[in-house]
C-alpha cells in the first residue's frame, strides 16, 4: 500500500473528467505500471469555451524552462498616453 494514497488521488483527479485518462489509468493499474499523467481535464476546457463565448481570446501555452520575455512597449506609447 505504499503510495496508495497518491494512486488514488491520481486516478479520481482524472476519473473525474477526463474520458481518456480514465482508460489509461485503469490499463496501468491492471498492468501494475506507474500512474500516467493526467491529461487536460474537460472543465478547463469547459472554461476556456465560456471564456471565448465571452470574446475573450484564450490561447494555451506550453511551461518551459525558459525565462519569459519581458513584453516591450511601442515606440510611441509616451505619445499614446498623453
């Protein structure tokens, strides 16, 4: 039983709403393998519909483990804002 505890919060996080994820979890518990990561659950992507319903443009990004560039502003934003 020793990482039960997390193979079980592991698979009620993507039983929960993930249809895929569901499957995958079940082959690796039969199978005895480690738990798969979970994958992108139906209520973000429920989320990001509403959102965009809202004329919200959502994009989606991967992390990476690269700084983020600083956004550089216009060369006439002294202009703009007075």
């Amino acid at each position: 039983a020793y990482g039960a505890a997390y193979s079980l919060q592991e698979m009620l996080t993507v039983k929960s709403d993930d249809v895929v994820g569901r499957s995958r979890i079940y082959e690796a518990m039969v199978k005895g393998e480690n738990a798969p990561e979970p994958g992108i659950p139906e209520s973000f992507n429920v989320l990001v519909k509403e959102l965009q319903s809202l004329a919200l443009s959502v994009q989606l990004e991967r992390e990476t483990s690269e700084e983020p560039e600083e956004p550089s502003l216009p060369e006439d934003w002294d202009e703009w804002l007075s």
